[in-house]
C-alpha cells in the first residue's frame, strides 16, 4: 500500500500569503466580473444617470434663456393700457394678451410666464397722477413661472423710473436730482463658482455610484459566500485568513475603484450633451476635474469596501446583509446634505469625516480651487485608517461566520 | 492519521439571560487508520459535524485535542490543513465559475502552480468520472454533480487524509455508489485515512473498516462492523447501533447530570 504525499507544500511568509492573496483576488474578480446582471444595472444606474442629470439640468436652462430671448410679456387687459404697452414695446418686448384661464394654467404649470394684471381705469388714474395698481401673478409652486417674476418686475420698475423722469422734466428738475447714486451689480463669484452651484450635485451622482459599485461584490464575497456555504471550505484551505481577507477587498475595491473610473470619465462626454451654452460655459470637467476627482474618490473606494465587507460578514444571507448595508448606504447619500444644510459653509472638520471630506473637496475641484496636498493626505489616511479596521474586523469573524 | 483524544467543545447560545451552554463535544476519542475508512456514526446532534470542524480547524476545542499525522491541528492548523482534503456539509461550490475552476482556485490555494493544479484537475475528474462536467458553470450542477466536484476540490492537493461530513446527503443510488466507489479506491489503491460522518446505517455497513459510535458528544463504542453487533449482542447492525447509542440513555444522562453539577 503506497500512501500518497502531499503534492502541494503550504509556502509560509510573506511571499506564499502574497501569493494566495492574489489569488483569492483573481477569483473574486472573476466571480463578480461574471455576474454580467448585476453588472450592467450598477454600470447603467451609476454610471449613466449622471450624465442624464446634468442633459436634463441643461435642457431646463435652456429653457429658460429661451423665453428670456424670445422677450414676451403677458399681460390680463393689454388694451387697459396704451402707454405702458408702448413703453414695453419700445424696450423691443412682445406684448401678449394673457388667455382667460390664466390663473388655472400658472397653478398647473402650464403657463412658462408670470402674468401683468392691469386695471381697466389705468390710463385715467395715471392721467389723474394716482398710481394705478399693477398686479404680477406667479406662483412660487411654479418654477418655470416664479424665475420670470423678476424679470418682468425689474422691466415694470423701468417704466416706473421713465415716467417720473418724465416728470421731473417737465418741471425743469434735472433727471440727475433723482438718482443720489448709481447702482451697478458686480458678482464676485468665477464662471467657475457659478457653475459649481449647477454642478453641485455631480459629486452626490459620483459619490453614490462608487458606492453601488461596492456594494454587491462586497456583499457578494462575504454574506453571499456564507448564504452558499462555500465559506467554510474556503477557510479549510491552509491559506491564511489575512490573505483570504485581502484578496476579497482587493476584488472588490477594484470593481468600485473602476465604477468611480468610468463614472468620473462619463462626465467627460457628458458635458458635450448640454445644450445650453451658457451652463456649457460654466460646467467645466476636464481631464483636471476628472483627475482631482478620482485622486480623493479612488481611496474612499477602498474604504467603503472594506466598511461593506464588515457590516456584511456578520449577515448569514444575502439578503439580511442588503438590510444591514442599508445603513451605511444611508450615510453616505446623507452626507453631501451637512455640506448643503450647515449655514456656515464648509467646516475644517469635514475633511476628517470619509465621504464628507471627498464631497467638499469635489466640490472645491469643481469651483476651479486646487486641492492642497495635506488634504488629498488627510483624506487618504482617514480612508486608509477606515479600511484597515474594517477589514480587521471581517478577519476577526471570519472563522466563526464560517459555520454559525 | 487522524487521532482525536477527550475533545471537549461547549458552546453558548443566546445572550443574558437566556443564555445556556450546550456541550456540543463532551469527551470524543478515536483513532482514525491509513488506508482504512472509519465512520463516525451518531444520530443527529451527536457532535459529529463539531468534532470534524475541530479536526478541519474551524473550531478550537476548549479541552483536548485533535492530531493530523501527528501535527496538533489548533496548534499549527496551517500544516495540518496541508495534509487534510475536507469537504464539509454545505458543499459550498461557486455558481458563476465552471467545476475546473472550482478545483484549480483551491489547489492555488494549496501553494500549487498553475499548471500542476490544472493537471490535478483533469487527472481527478478521469477518476471520478466527470471529465464532460469540466467546463460547465457549476450552477445548475445536480447534488450528485456537485458532490464529485466538491470532492475533487477537497482532494486537489492530495491530501493523506480525507475528512468528509455527510457526503451522502441528498444524493440518489447512483451518485452514492460512485462515492461509495471513488473512496474505497482511495483506500486502496492510495493508502488514504478516510473519516466521514453519517447517521445512516447502510452506509456504515457497506463501507467502513472501523465505526466510532458518537451519541450526546460522547464515543459510546467503536470497533469493525462485526465487533460492535458481538458486543451489543445483536445479528442487525442497526439494532446494535440503537442499542449502543440510545440503550443506556437513562444512565447516560444521570452521568452527565452528576459532571454538571461536579463543576463549579
């Protein structure tokens, strides 16, 4: 009777353990890569909807300097007044006569402008120097309406100033005597700026598909590994745990770090879909943005990894880890809110905070700032912090996930 | 070889209050032959699945300890392991990659190269006779399809010994007399200590050259077919087993209230 050896000698230290990482890593890449489904609804959920979004943004823009071009006013009673209409039309502004129905139509949103409601005696309480009341109508319910009230505001103010010019004329007081000083607006903010306030949800967008991007390939190699039982003959391998541990997080930080890839690029492209020029203009993403993006997305990658992997490896199912993760999920998505509800804008301790920090930095990406080296350092080590002791911790349960 | 001596495992289930200790494994001891097969026999919550993830090193054991060709297997799992083929209760293959796959990934695993692993692959399917099953997904394989590949997987890096726990749960006549087959070959044609856990008479009867009878954590007998029916005084082997595992029940449990309260 030959008894057999073993073929196949367990190679300890470093070398062996970095060897079985990279294979439990090709396997697991291999495995989620093979999850075609589930692949292509992260890819066309993530990685799409961004670039949707900001078509969408920019075809309600231009909508909007569309009417501002056309240069209509609507007005309830065009015959009421004769030389305000006059005035309008010297300012090269089409006046229409408001439909009948034109209180129902702005509450449903279905007229795009604010209506002028004149009185019938407007002429002759002008005539007789009382001022005649003007009534603008929108609805603040109504976007498409309200973003026109100033518009058409300002242009009554104009007629306003004319006629007290006028005025004044007559009675040899010179139109300098009204105007103590000149008003002109100047806005601070950069093109840049202005359309990072557009732009502001982009990182939001990029934020979420990286984290979609995790989420299934680390519930995949962890939960779904338990719900298979194909944990505990895994762990009947002389492969150490830490090797095994990192070859899972290997696989699944490079499929969320390719999500955040081809999300970031997707904006690339993106951008020439946006019909208005003037949001065109004023969203900029470069291969710089692009590049700043991934240098703070690509370790949050990691760590949200990691922090998956260890909210799923106590989940004995599937399904029981998606409720789990559910909670980190959460998190993530509420995070670029603090940013939008503190009253005192961005706060030195936000760049502590994972996902947080990566949202203000984005976001300073977006407005043309440089993102500093310290920063790009702090949110790497915070992330890298985050990652090791997430995985420290699926290390600690692995054994006793195996067969509880 | 594998040598299991006075194993002791207990576990605690539920938190505060509600919580009790269940002693899984209380006092196992067997000795497990080269080139012979032993079964673990014991009805269900006997402890069988426990001590064999003790001896897969999955569980340390509180007290005792288990020996695989000598190494102690909570002391250095890692060479242990290196000399164990395992295939557990939950046959655990992966869906989306095909059975080659399956058997390479655990045979890299094993330190093997690449190309050894793949030889060992198409060299063991020739054995178990699922060469056409090579190159299919494993998803959507039958239990029986998937025993073999699981089995294959747990013998990739040719392993003295070869724990198995179940192996013939699910299968139908067919599947069981291949296994049957496949690890009476092993014995003799390589020499292999086979352990495997059942609750099914037959099974024993058919294939073991020693049977361990477990029942409440504990080894109640052990010896060859023969040897066990001559002590219980019976022809049928299940008699024999019924008696052995469940006659002396009543002074069982007196025993194992007397050691309860024993302990502080």
């Amino acid at each position: 009777m030959t008894r057999g050896t073993p073929s196949a000698v367990p190679r300890r230290g470093a070398h062996g353990a970095l060897r079985q990482t990279w294979t439990v890593l090709g396997k697991e890449l291999l495995d989620a890569l093979r999850d075609r489904r589930t692949l292509v609804m992260v890819l066309l959920s993530s990685v799409a909807i961004g670039p949707l979004v900001l078509v969408l943004i920019s075809a309600l823009i231009s909508g909007i300097e569309q009417r501002a071009e056309a240069r209509e006013l609507m007005l309830a009673g065009v015959g009421h007044a004769p030389t305000l209409v006059n005035h309008l039309q010297r300012q090269t502004y089409a006046v229409r006569e408001a439909p009948a129905d034109w209180e129902q139509q702005l509450q449903h949103s279905k007229l795009a402008d604010p209506v002028v409601v004149i009185p019938p005696d407007f002429e002759a309480r002008l005539a007789r120097g009382e001022a005649p009341e003007v009534e603008v109508v929108g609805s603040s319910a109504n976007q498409r309406a309200s973003s026109g009230m100033r518009r058409v505001v300002a242009l009554l103010e104009g007629y306003n100033r004319e006629q007290a010019m006028l005025r004044l004329a007559v009675r040899g007081v010179s139109p300098a005597a009204l105007q103590a000083m000149q008003v002109h607006e100047r806005d601070l903010a950069s093109p840049a700026a202005r359309a990072a306030q557009i732009a502001g949800m982009v990182p939001f967008f990029v934020l979420m598909a990286v984290l979609y991007g995790a989420l299934n390939a680390a519930l995949d190699t962890t939960a779904g590994e338990r719900e298979r039982g194909s944990l505990e003959p895994l762990l009947a391998n002389p492969a150490s745990r830490a090797a095994v541990v990192w070859g899972k997080w290997g696989a699944v930080a490079s499929v969320a770090m390719l999500i955040a890839i081809l999300s970031c690029l997707s904006f690339l492209p993106g951008q020439w879909l946006l019909k208005s020029e003037t949001l065109a203009a004023l969203f900029q993403f470069g291969w710089r943005e692009a590049a700043g993006f991934l240098a703070v997305l690509l370790p949050l990658a990691g760590a949200l990894a990691a922090l998956l992997m260890a909210v799923a490896i106590r989940s004995k199912t599937f399904k029981e880890a998606q409720a789990n993760a559910t909670v980190v999920v959460l998190a993530v998505s509420m995070t670029p809110l603090i940013t939008l509800l503190s009253q005192e804008g961005e706060q030195a301790w936000h760049l502590w905070v994972p996902a947080l920090a990566q949202v203000a930095l984005m976001r300073r990406v977006l407005q043309g700032q440089a993102i500093g080296g310290f920063d790009i350092a702090l949110t790497l080590a915070t992330c890298a912090v985050l990652t090791v002791l997430g995985l420290a911790y699926v290390a600690r349960q692995l054994r006793a996930a195996a067969w509880r | 070889m594998i040598e299991v001596a006075a194993l002791r495992k207990r576990f605690v289930q539920g938190r505060g209050r509600k919580a009790r200790t269940v002693d899984a494994v209380a006092g196992v001891d067997w000795l497990a032959r080269d080139g012979a097969i032993t079964g673990l026999l014991g009805p269900n919550g006997a402890g069988k699945t426990t001590t064999l993830r003790i001896v897969a090193g999955l569980i340390e054991p509180d007290a005792g300890a288990a020996r695989v060709d000598g190494i102690e297997v909570a002391r250095d799992p890692r060479a242990a392991l290196a000399r164990t083929g395992v295939l557990s209760d939950a046959r655990g293959l992966y869906p989306r990659l095909s059975a080659r796959e399956n058997i390479v990934y655990y045979g890299r695993l094993h330190g093997m190269s690449a190309d050894a692993a793949a030889a060992r692959a198409e060299a063991l399917a020739a054995m178990l006779d699922m060469a056409p099953l090579l190159d299919r997904r494993t998803e959507g394989f039958s239990q029986g399809e998937r025993m073999k590949t699981a089995l294959a997987r747990a013998l990739v890096h040719d392993p003295p010994n070869l724990i198995l726990d179940e192996p013939t749960n699910g299968l139908d006549v067919l599947a069981t007399r291949a296994l049957r087959d496949a690890l009476r070959r092993l014995r003799d044609e390589q020499g292999k200590c086979i352990v495997f856990s059942t609750h099914i008479m037959q099974e024993v009867e058919r294939l073991c050259d020693e049977v361990v009878v477990v029942a409440h954590g504990r080894t109640v007998a052990c010896g060859s077919v023969q040897a066990l029916n001559a002590r219980a005084g019976q022809a049928d082997f299940e008699e024999s087993f019924v008696a052995l595992a469940f006659g002396d029940r009543a002074g069982e449990r007196g025993q194992g209230a007397a050691q309860h309260g024993g302990r502080p």
